[in-house]
C-alpha cells in the first residue's frame, strides 16, 4: 500500500500534470486511465490511490489548471497601483495573449474544453467548473463595481451582468478560435473590450 508521502504527492502531482495535458488536448471521453499513467510514468495503481475514479481526476485536474492559470491574472486585478479600468484591460490581455502565444490558438480553455464535453454528462465536473467561474467573475466585477464608482465604467449596469457578458464572449471567441486555428477571434474580442472600457 503506497504512503501519502513527499515522493506520493510528488507523484500525484505529476499524475494531474500530465494527464491535465493529456485531457486538455484530446478531451475527457478520448483520454484514458492508460493514457494518464503511461505519461505520468507511473503505475496504473498508483493513479486510483490517488483519485477515485477519471471523473475525480478531471475535478482536482480543474484545481489545478484554474491555480496555475487564474492566480498571475488575479494578481493583476489587484493591482491597486493602477486605476480599475486598466487592471481591467491588462487582465483581460493577459489570458488572451496566453491563449495566443503559449497555446498557440488550438488549445483553448481546459474549463471551458470540459464544461462543453461534460457538462450535460457528469454534474460532478459541470459543478466544479461552475463553482469556479462564479468566484472568478464576482472577482472580476468588483474591480467594475470600483471602475463604477471612479466614473470609469458606465455606473447604471450591473456588474455581474457586464462581468458574465465579457466571460461569454471570451468564451465564444475561444471557440471559434480553436475551429478557425486563428487568432483573429480573440483579437476581435479584444478590439471589442477596449471599444467597451474606453468609449
């Protein structure tokens, strides 16, 4: 029986590294436990001492991917050095050129690769992105409830509702994104935002 150890976290987290690579790419129904534990180079025991099942994996896969992914953006947003409306925009530049340049405009979004695959099939992982999302986007929309009362974004929207807006069409730019193998989605979005924050 393997020990939860330094050596079993290490391994554990070598599991998620490579199979959250694995099922962002090919997808959770194309990704197998096989699939997993050969990259991870670990045996196929090992993977359900750790997790309780694939489902469980892509769950604290989810963890992970919105650690490594949102914590960099989050730090802009609080960045109280620069007025709201800007930490705005640098945040929302900085995932798009994320996309662009480190995954080279066919990844997309883990969550969002998932939340379409998954969502009407596994309510474990439809409610671990969901719960996520909300927290980001009531994250996002008090730095538009400050840019409100600054007079810096127009005071009589709501700011969830302008926050779930920019989240969606982000959403669907990577989308099309992926199927046109192009850019040029989330470099419309982008031009649309900055229409947005600074008419």
């Amino acid at each position: 029986m393997e020990m939860k150890t330094i050596k079993g976290e290490q391994k554990c987290s070598e599991l998620l590294e490579k199979g959250m690579e694995i099922m962002w790419s090919k997808g959770y129904n194309a990704t197998s436990v096989n699939d997993i534990v050969q990259a991870a180079g670990v045996p196929k025991g090992s993977f359900y001492f750790y997790f309780d099942s694939k489902e469980d994996f892509a769950v604290k896969a989810l963890d992970v991917y919105f650690q490594q992914n949102y914590t960099p953006a989050k730090q802009i947003l609080q960045d109280k050095s620069k007025s709201p409306k800007q930490r705005l925009l640098e945040f929302y530049e900085f995932r798009c050129a994320i996309l662009k340049e480190e995954l080279d405009c066919k990844m997309g979004c883990l969550a969002c690769n998932l939340g379409s695959e998954m969502a009407e099939h596994s309510e474990k992982i439809r409610t671990a992105i969901v719960t996520k999302e909300n927290v980001i986007q009531n994250e996002i929309a008090e730095v538009v409830k400050e840019a409100q009362k600054c007079g810096e974004i127009d005071g009589n929207m709501d700011a969830i509702n302008v926050v779930a807006f920019f989240e969606d069409a982000g959403k669907g730019a990577m989308t099309s994104m992926k199927e046109l193998k192009s850019a040029s989605p989330i470099d419309n979005f982008m031009d649309m935002l900055r229409r947005f924050m600074f008419s």
